[in-house]
C-alpha cells in the first residue's frame, strides 16, 4: 500500500483486506464509486488540508492500478501535479519514493518531482524512467550540484546527457560520469576526458577502467598516467610500450595512488556537504539504485566516522547499531524501516540481519532517545572496537 497514505495520518488496510483494493482511507472503505467525489475534492483550492487531499488521490491511483481508465489515470496525474506543491515534504518524498521506478507514470508529476528539493527529487532522478533526455539536460543546466550528480549517477545515460554534465565543468561531475558505466560517451566527449585527465589526476583510473575506451585514446592516456594504471592499459587494450616513443615504458613517479569507488564516493559526499547538499534523505535513494560506495560514504560523512568503522556498524554488527546510527542522524520510523530491508538486502556485503531480527531492531530504534545515541556514536568516534550494541 501506498506510504504516503500513512505520512498524512490515514489508516492502513484492515487486517482483513484481501487486496490492494479493499483499503480504508479516512474511516471508510473505498470503491470506484467515491472516484468523481474524491477529484471533485482534490480541484476545490478551498479545501484543506491540500496534503491529505493529495495522499487519498495517490491512495486510490496505486491502490487502483490497472481499475483505472486511461482517462482516469491520466486526470490523477494532473490533479497530483497541481497538489503536489501545496503538499508537506513527507507526503511529496513518499509519492517520489513511489513513483521513482515506475513505468507509466504521469510525466508532468515525475517533471515536478525530479525539479523539488533534492530530498524529495532523488529517488526521481536516480531511476525514473519517465524523465526524457530534455527534462535531465534541463535540470542539469539549471538545477544544484546535488540534482546534477544524481542525473550522473542514473544507470543510463545518452550522449547527449553526457555531454550536457561535462559542459559544467564540474570535476566531480567529470568523474562521476567517467564512472558511470552506463553513460554513453561520444568519441568527442572521451576526447575531452582525456585531455582533462592530464590535470584532473581523479578523472585517470575511470577513463583507462571503461570497457568503451577507443584504442588510441588508451595509447594516449598512457603518456601521462601512474604506471599502475600504464600495466592496466597494457593488459586490457594489448598496448606495444615499445612502440609508443612519446612515452617510452620506464619506472614513472606514481602522482598518488589511483582512486578506488570508496575514493570517489567520499568526495562526492565532501562536495556535497561542502554544497550544504548532504543529508540522511540521500542513504535509501542511493542504496536503492546500487550505489554502495555513495551509501557508505554519505553515512560515513553524516556519522562523522571513518568508513571501516562505519562498514563494520552497518554489516557486521547486530542491528541494534544501525538503529543507534539512524536515530542519531534524525532519520524516521518509516525511513529506518526501509533502510533496514535494504540493508537486509545487502547480506553478499557482509553480516546479513536475520528476518528474525528485524522487530527486535524496530523496537530498539522505537525507544532509542536521540541524545543516547548520540553519546553511543561518540564513543564509537573515539574507541577502535565501534560496533558493540548500544544498549548495555
């Protein structure tokens, strides 16, 4: 059922409901027949409060699914988008959180979401299928540095995507989409990258690592990268250094040790943060869509901790300690619960959580107060051994 059902205050399914279907919604159950009545409600501007207007019509539109006409769908979509910016932050995170992967979705919704603010736009912009190579060059010309790296961090991306995220010139944003694997470079745009890569040492390891490197932009970047990463292009791209006299194969002073995903995913946070960009809404957005080291590192970053010590809190350690960390930074029941799936989900990373232990958790963050874990947390700050339950 749809959450933003609940971020508004509505009742859940009854305990008996048999399908999506048969949910109630403020003390009534509802049918296709209170469809006119509920739209009828959702364009009279008097009516408030707008939030919970908008939860019923999201209610009934995923609720309904496949129920509702083409017409029907369609006039949702434009009623939430007219609600959606009179609509409190949670239930406008809740619908984006719910719409993110979904095909079908009503465009002009998903174009709100993805431009509201980056909590609410992330999980949009990481995954939607629904934004079109016109909606993600426009906000990536005119939106944050927070909505410009999550388009770069999409799992797919054209040429045309591309090209608009280097023409900011932002290296972090060069790199990011270096990294991506999924974003489709133009012979001119790898041309570029590779002549940015001589000052921008960071952009060096994505560019030899991508599958994609045309052959004689490997025996280029071979002339000024580390000769960790000249061994890389030898073997991947079956170089002759013999043949390349402009950068004979000799011992080369390594510049500084090539940067890992953890690396990368760290300066990403340190930029974020330094933007004023950084907050607990982007750990479920990024964990959903796969990115780990972007996960870590935010957290890390939130938490104030080194990574090793955070990766051994979130997998290695019972899950009380997540539930210490999430308190601390202010993160809801809701949000916590999802984030504790999704680290379930992550078991090949480390300590899975047993589905044994999961209301023990919800009921250790229920009755954690903020100020004791906080003190927990600065403890693990300042002791090696971070990770033991906090509750003793």
């Amino acid at each position: 059922m749809f959450d933003i059902i609940s971020a508004c205050g509505h009742p859940r399914p009854t305990e008996a409901a048999t399908s999506e279907k048969d949910w109630v919604a403020g003390g009534k159950a509802w049918d296709l027949a209170d469809f006119n009545q509920v739209l009828r409600l959702a364009q009279e501007r008097r009516i408030k409060p707008r939030s919970a207007i908008a939860a019923t019509v999201g209610g009934l539109y995923f609720a309904y699914g496949d129920a509702l006409t083409e017409r029907e769908r369609t006039l949702m979509g434009d009623i939430l988008t007219q609600l959606v910016h009179d609509t409190e932050l949670q239930v406008r995170r809740a619908l984006a959180q719910h719409l993110a992967r979904q095909a079908g979705a009503p465009k002009n919704l998903i174009l709100a979401l993805a431009n509201d603010e980056i909590e609410v736009a992330l999980p949009v912009l990481l995954t939607s299928p629904e934004l079109d190579d016109v909606a993600l060059i426009e906000i990536v010309r005119h939106r944050t540095f927070a909505h410009q790296l999550a388009v770069a961090l999409r799992p797919r991306l054209s040429e045309a995507v591309s090209e608009a995220i280097a023409a900011t010139g932002s290296e972090p944003l060069m790199v990011a989409l270096a990294s991506n694997p999924g974003a489709v470079l133009s012979p001119e745009l790898f041309q570029h990258l590779v002549e940015e890569s001589k000052r921008i040492v960071v952009l060096q390891e994505p560019l030899v690592k991508r599958a994609d490197l045309p052959v004689e932009l490997a025996r280029r970047l071979y002339g000024w990268v580390s000769e960790t990463l000249r061994r890389v292009l030898i073997e991947r791209w079956h170089l002759d250094p013999t043949l390349l006299g402009n950068a004979p194969w000799e011992p080369v002073e390594e510049p500084r040790q090539p940067e890992s995903a953890d690396m990368r995913a760290t300066r990403l946070a340190d930029e974020l943060a330094s933007r004023k960009a950084l907050g607990p809404q982007l750990l479920i957005p990024t964990l959903q869509a796969g990115n780990v080291a972007l996960f870590e590192a935010v957290l890390a970053r939130l938490l104030r901790l080194e990574p090793a010590i955070l990766r051994r809190i979130v997998y290695e350690s019972p899950g009380e300690c997540l539930a210490v960390a999430a308190k601390t930074i202010d993160l809801n029941a809701a949000d916590f619960a999802t984030l504790l799936g999704l680290v379930r989900g992550a078991h090949a990373l480390g300590r899975e959580i047993a589905q044994s232990e999961v209301p023990r958790v919800l009921r250790c963050f229920a009755t954690l107060q903020p100020e004791g874990a906080r003190e927990v947390v600065d403890g693990w700050r300042r002791t090696p051994s971070a990770g033991r339950p906090a509750a003793e």
